[in-house]
C-alpha cells in the first residue's frame, strides 16, 4: 500500500536547480491540484501537481521550488503538499504520518524538535540536514489530511541564515482543515 511518497529529496532538488537555469521559471501547465497556502517567496515558483488513486481513496500531491543563485552558491525553496485519504489519517494517526513521510530522510538529520504549528497547533516537525556538502531545514506539518514540507537547501550553511531565508520560514500559513488531526 502507497501512502506516503516524498516527491524528491532535498539533494536531488538542488541538483535540479544547478543544472537549470538562474531561476526555474513557473510553469504554464495546468494544475490538477491546487491547495491553498500563503508562504512569501524570493521569486515565481515552479509548480507540479498531481491526483492518484489509492487503496485508501484520492491521494494528492503539489509541489513548488524556486531556485536563487547567489554569489555564494544556489538556495532552493521547496514548499510540497500532501493531502492524503481522510481514511490514512483515521488509520495512522498523526504521529505516525509525520514519521513515516520524513523517515527516509531520517540519516540525513542533525537536528529534529516535535513542535506544534501556528494558531491551529498542528503537529509539525523543524528538522535541520546535512548530505553531500549540502543543508537545509525543513518544516513538516500536519493540518487535518494535509501534510505541508517547506525547506530551503544550500550548499552554503549560512544562506540559511539569510532574511528572506528566515521570511520564507516564518510567512508560511497551512489552509485551515476541518478534520481533527489528533492521533
């Protein structure tokens, strides 16, 4: 059974960002799933979306990155949501699905605080990694059947020091979901 997959790990999104150009340029394709967030970004997102079917019901994904070259190395935004069958969150709990979406990148981690998110109190997770000469933090968030990922990764620790590094972090509002997100 598919529940959770995590689009792409944060190195092979910086390889993506190097190997294009300045900044990613947002595509003009139609989006099949659209979720409602606020986050301030340095510059127009790229975006991808896509609906499957599951054992559990309709799973969605949606993700954005916007790539910015500075004179000290490529920083990537990354913001991905995942609303997941309302039957996974029954079945699960939301512990569990906070665990199991950034369980392969666990070896990666050098720090992890379980923290709860915004006016909703939602369950989340501030995770800080390094892999390859490369860093980043990462916000993981449950709101209802949501889960929201917002990173930055550089090759140079101290962008992730930088303002619009820490605005990016700090501007980010989840949709408010109905459904309880205890587990």
């Amino acid at each position: 059974m598919r529940i959770l997959d995590c689009p792409c790990s944060n190195a092979a999104l910086i390889l993506l960002a190097l190997a294009t150009s300045h900044d990613l340029t947002a595509q003009t394709q139609e989006l099949s799933f659209r979720p409602k967030f606020s986050v301030k970004w340095p510059g127009k997102p790229s975006e991808h979306s896509q609906v499957l079917q599951t054992e559990l019901g309709e799973e969605k994904h949606y993700s954005a990155m916007f790539a910015d070259k500075s004179p000290s190395g490529s920083v990537l935004y990354f913001a991905a949501v995942e609303e997941l069958p309302k039957k996974a969150l029954k079945e699960f709990g939301a512990r569990k699905l906070l665990e199991a979406y950034v369980f392969a990148f666990k070896k990666e981690e050098t720090s992890r605080k379980e923290i709860t998110f915004g006016k909703g109190k939602y369950p989340a997770l501030d995770i800080t990694t390094h892999a390859r000469k490369l860093f980043g933090r990462r916000l993981v968030i449950l709101a209802g059947n949501r889960i929201y990922d917002v990173s930055v990764t550089s090759s140079d620790e101290q962008a992730l020091k930088a303002p619009q590094v820490k605005a990016f972090f700090e501007s980010f509002i989840p949709e408010k979901e109905p459904l309880a997100t205890r587990g």
